[in-house]
C-alpha cells in the first residue's frame, strides 16, 4: 500500500489511477467534495470535514468502480449547510469502514447501481440516513441512527440489504419503496414512526427485528411482499392502527414471525387487502386481538397453522377463518 | 435494583399440597387466583386467572413434572397489590407454554418477586410467553438448566430478565423498555442466542460479579438508556453480536468490560454515546478481537493505568478512534 502523507485532492488520485493499470490502495485524506475517480482505490487516514454544502455537494463521491476504505474514520459535515456525505456513482463502486455524520443524507448509493458497502454507519443526518436510489446493490452491516427522517430508504429495486440497524430515527427505521428487494437480519428499533415499512412489492425480508417503534414494527403497504421469521415486539403506541404487523396490501406473506405486546394488536390484516397468507406466526400478550382480519370471514386471506390468544374478523371474535 | 432471592416463596408443593389436575391426558380447566396446578398435571387454560392480588404469594403456582398450555389466556394481577409471583415454577421439570402475565410480580419488602419466577430443580422449559407491566422484574430465573425461548420481558418496572442460576439456555428472548436492565445476569455457565434488549432505562445486558462463563451470540443491544452490555464478573463472552446507539450519559458504552478474562469477538459496536468497547481500570486478561467499532465518541478505549493495555488483548479491530489511559492511538490497542 502506498502512502500519500499530504492532503490528496482529487488530481492526484487520478494520476494516480492514471499511472497504474491496477491502481494499488493509497493512503489519502480526502478534501471536503473530493471525487474519488473510476478504478481509484483510496483509504482514508482521517476523518474528512466538517464539510459545508458550498465547499462540494455531495461531500464526497465515489465514481464507479473506485473504492473507498474509509478506515475507521467518518465525515463530518456542517450542521449549518449540510451536503449529502457519501454518494456513489456510476457502477459497483465499493464503500467500506466508515460513517457519515451531520450531512442531509448520510450516503445516497446512487448510478447504475451495484455497488456494494460494508460497514457504514449514518448518523443525525437532517433528512434519511442511507438512501439507495439505484438496483443490484449490497449493503451489509449497515448501521442508520439519529436521522431526521428515515434509516435506510431503499427506492431502487432487487438491492440486498444484510445486517443492518436502523435505531431511534425521527420517522421510519427502514423502507423499501421499490420492489423485488432482499432485507436479511434487519432491525428496526425505536423509531418515530414504524420499524419497517414495505411500500414497493416483490420485497423479501427474513430474520428481521422490529422492536419499541413508535407505529407498527413491520408495515406492508404493498404486495406479493415476504416477511418471514421475525421478531416484532412493543411496537406501537396507542393508535387504533398499531401492530406488530399491518397489512394494507394484497397477496403478502407473513409467516413464522413471533409477535408479543404490541400496542394494540399482533398482527392485523386493513378492510380490503385480499389473499394474503398468515401462517405458524406466534402472537401473544396484545392488548386487543393477536390476529385481526378487517375482513368479514377473512375475505380471500388465509390464516393457518398460527398459535394465538385472541382473534377477530370484521368485528366477530374467535372467527373460525382464523387459524 | 432488588436483589434478595426468593429462597421463599413457597416451595409450592409443600405450601399448598394442592393437586388440582392430574395426569395426562391434557385437561381444559379453568383456574382461580392462588390454586396449584401439578405434579403430574397436564393442562389447558380456558381462561385468564384474574384478578389476583398479594393474598397469595403466587397467583399461580406450577409444580413439575406438569405440562401448561396457557391457550393464549394470561394471569392478570392487580396493579396496586400484586402477588410476589404471577406464575411459580417449581418442582422439576415444568413445560409452560402459550401465555403470560400482567401487573404481576410485587415485593413484601423481604421477598422480590416477578411476573413469572423459576424455582426449584429447574430443567423447566417455557415457550412463547409474555410478562410485561410487572412491578419488578419480568422473569426471575433462580433454578438451573431452564430453557427459554420464544418470549418477551416488557414495561417492568425493574429488569426484564434476571438470572441468578445456572446452565440455563435462552433463545429469542426481547427484552423492551424495562425501567432498569433489559437482561441481568449473576449466575455461571448460562447461553444466550437471538435475544434482543431495547429501550431499556439501565444496561441492555448486564453480567454482575457473581456470573462467569456465561456466552452470548447473535443479540442485538440497541438504544439502552446506560451501556449496550456491561459484563462485571470474569470469563464471559460476546460474539456476533451488535451493540448500536446505547447511553445518553458521558461514560456509557456499546460495551464496558469491567471484569476480568471476558471475550468480545466479531460485534459490532456502533454509535454508541460515548465508547464502543471499553476495558474499564482494573479489568484485565480481556480479549478485544475481530470487532468492528465506529462512530463511537472513541471507539475502543483502555484504561489500564499506563497506557499499555495491562493484560488486555486487542487485535484485528476495525475502527477509527482508540485511547489507552489517555494515550490517543496507542498501539496496545490494534
């Protein structure tokens, strides 16, 4: 690894990535709206900033194909004019070991898509914490905390997302608003609005957590989603609307989830959504119905093989449709 | 924070000498406020136990061998005179499924109770429960080699789970919003895997002084009010884990090793309020290894007088702040 003991803008890393075929990693400190270009491969030797919107917006971007190894360190940005910290461009630029804190939006993974990062944490961002606004991308041990709007906002589609947290942001913890994503090992935990919330449609999310939000821990406003072996506990806050999981999409799947102490129900199916699948999920300990359909006898959802304590199905307890 | 056992409360059998079913098969059957169920019993409620209150020590007493369904009915306590114990488990070898307890688990000023507490030989297993809203600890676990899983310890007001036995095995366990500590740990040898503590107003999962060996994977230990993990006695160990966005004070921590000869390998401690993982002065012979700590106020942290680490390993972490006794960036810390 070569070490660049000076303040690397962005020239000299071009030449850098100029002079070699395969660039090797340099050792760089990043200028406050640096473009790390294709192919380069930079790690960082410090914290960059505090960056202001007028010095460079984003403060940071990565081209396609470089990489960037943040090293353990993070940029900071000006609380008083806030760029967006990290953006990604083009296609599979590679982000890792770093955070971004007090930008608009922590890292907004951006192109062509598939990019991959690994080990990011955005934090007290004015608007959401990671944006992922293109497809075919990879997050893994992602950590979104202290936003001002959303965690994690995944708007592109077929993104994989592993690992990851989205703790105490101003509204939701994670949302997928496009479609045919994977959500894996995920947590949603003690966010202002819901823990999870499922917009687009083809979503699958499996091992996820969604606890102490202050709405639902998982909501599925779309279809042919997939929510699979997760936790969701003491969501919700006293809203007639609060569950562990709520339903207002068609043909979505929840199965073998646990569902204990939400505020105020377990799992509940809206008036209106059809052909969902409810089975062998755990709901226990809510203060009204575990399971609720707002359909009367279930209209075309199914509901099998679930253990609960109390159900209901438009507004008639104990509903034979619920099983 | 209570800490008296319950050498106590009834050793149920003895106390009662009440049998109210009796072996199998499985037996529907509602249950008034103070009644025994078992040994030998194997049961079905039909309906919640309610509303009981301190003129019984347990609202519901268990003696094993006996099988419970709850049948998703509840024992429900009253709030401002709850019984020592919502559900006692005593004998050995109690199956306990399918329910929980409400406002339960109070004190006489002697004796702390719980919403649902386990006594006598252990080897209970309990599944798919919920204590929430007791007004001291959710599970008091006090026998060995118990197995719980599939359960959660919410809104109580002193620790959610707290285990002051042996050999016992946790699995998918939360533990939401507890006043004090989310888990709370002094005995030897217990394994916990998947559990989840959040919004608790102490430590998400504290090791005392008297809990060694104890092993923890896969928790996650998010927004507690103090430190992520605290592990004060010796020989435990975190692996797997994540710790992220704990502590609103100076000195709270994703993780505070106080303890000496504990082991943190392949967590994650992120955003926490002050350090992600610290070795308190004091604690040595603790291995910091293959960690990833970021955005923490200083990520790893030694206080070892010195600045050289005493005793303690730190090698092949991921971060971008350490000190050492005040030394920024000292090498003892890798």
């Amino acid at each position: 690894m070569r070490h660049l003991p000076w303040r690397a803008g962005v020239g000299s890393l071009l030449a850098l990535a100029l002079l070699c075929g395969r660039p090797a990693a340099v050792l760089a400190q990043l200028a406050c709206g640096a473009i790390v270009p294709a192919g380069a491969k930079v790690t960082l030797t410090g914290d960059i900033g505090p960056c202001a919107a007028s010095a460079g917006n984003p403060a940071i971007t990565l081209s396609g194909g470089a990489k960037l190894d943040m090293g353990g360190h993070k940029v900071v940005c000006d609380d008083g004019d806030r760029p967006v910290g990290i953006q990604m461009e083009g296609k599979g630029a590679k982000l890792s070991r770093g955070g971004a804190q007090h930008c608009s939006v922590g890292l907004v993974v951006a192109g062509e898509g598939k990019h991959k990062v690994e080990d990011f944490v955005a934090t007290d961002s004015s608007a959401d914490g990671v944006v992922v606004a293109s497809d075919k991308n990879k997050l893994r041990f992602v950590a979104a905390t202290h936003n001002g709007d959303d965690g994690i906002d995944v708007d592109g589609t077929a993104n994989k997302i592993e690992d990851s947290q989205a703790v105490d942001n101003f509204e939701d913890g994670i949302v997928a608003d496009g479609g045919g994503n994977k959500l894996t090992r995920v947590a949603g935990v003690g966010n202002g609005d819901g823990g999870i919330d499922l917009n687009g449609s083809g979503n699958k999310v499996k091992g996820c957590t969604g606890t102490g939000n202050a709405e639902d821990g998982v909501n599925i406003d779309g279809d042919d989603n997939k929510v699979e072996r997760c936790l969701f506990s003491h969501n919700g806050t006293g809203d007639d609307d609060d569950a562990g999981v709520e339903v207002e999409g068609d043909d979505n799947l929840v199965g073998k989830s646990i569902l204990l102490d939400n505020d105020v129900r377990g799992l509940l199916v809206q008036p209106g959504a059809g052909a969902n699948v409810r089975k062998q999920n755990l709901a226990l300990g809510h203060g009204e119905d575990d399971l609720e359909d707002g359909n009367a006898g279930c209209g075309s959802n199914q509901w099998t093989k679930n253990r609960f304590g109390t159900s209901a199905a438009g507004g008639v307890d104990d509903p034979a449709c619920i099983e | 924070m209570p800490t008296t056992r319950i050498p106590l409360l009834l050793t149920a059998a003895a106390a009662f000498g009440v049998v109210l079913a009796s072996a199998a098969p499985v037996r529907a059957q509602a249950f008034a406020c103070g009644d025994t169920i078992g040994p030998g019993a194997k049961v079905a409620l039909t309906a919640d136990v309610a509303t009981c209150t301190s003129a019984t020590d347990a609202a519901l007493t268990i003696v094993g061998p006996s099988k419970v369904d709850m049948a998703g009915f509840r024992v429900l306590c009253d709030p401002n005179d709850p019984p020592l114990a919502g559900i006692l488990v005593d004998g050995k070898g109690v199956k306990l499924s399918g329910g929980g307890t409400v406002d339960c688990g109070g004190d006489d000023g002697v004796t702390f109770g719980a919403g649902i507490v386990l006594i006598g030989d252990g080897s209970h297993k309990l599944d798919d429960l919920v204590v929430e809203s007791s007004a001291l600890d959710g599970f008091r676990i006090e026998s060995d080699k118990n197995k719980l899983r599939r359960a959660a310890a919410n809104d109580n007001a002193d620790d959610g789970v707290e285990i002051n036995s042996s050999g016992n095995k946790l699995d998918q366990v939360a533990a939401i919003a507890n006043q004090d500590d989310g888990f709370r740990i002094d005995g030897d040898g217990n394994k916990l895997g998947s559990v989840v503590a959040s919004g608790n107003g102490s430590d998400g999962f504290v090791v005392e002084s008297g809990g060694a060996g104890n092993k923890i994977k896969a928790a996650l230990f998010a927004d507690n009010g103090d430190d992520g993990v605290a592990l004060v006695g010796p020989g435990n160990e975190i692996a797997k884990s994540v710790a992220v966005a704990n502590g609103d004070l100076p000195e709270d921590a994703g993780i505070d090793l106080q303890g000496d000869g504990n082991r943190v390998k392949q967590t994650r401690s992120l955003d926490n309020h002050f350090s992600g993982v610290r070795a308190d002065a004091g604690a040595s012979g603790n291995t910091v290894q293959k960690n990833v700590a970021l955005l923490n106020e200083v990520d790893l942290v030694d206080r070892s007088p010195g600045g050289t680490c005493d005793g303690n390993t730190w090698k092949k972490n991921v971060f971008g702040t350490s000190d050492a006794d005040g030394n920024a960036g000292a090498p003892c810390i890798q």
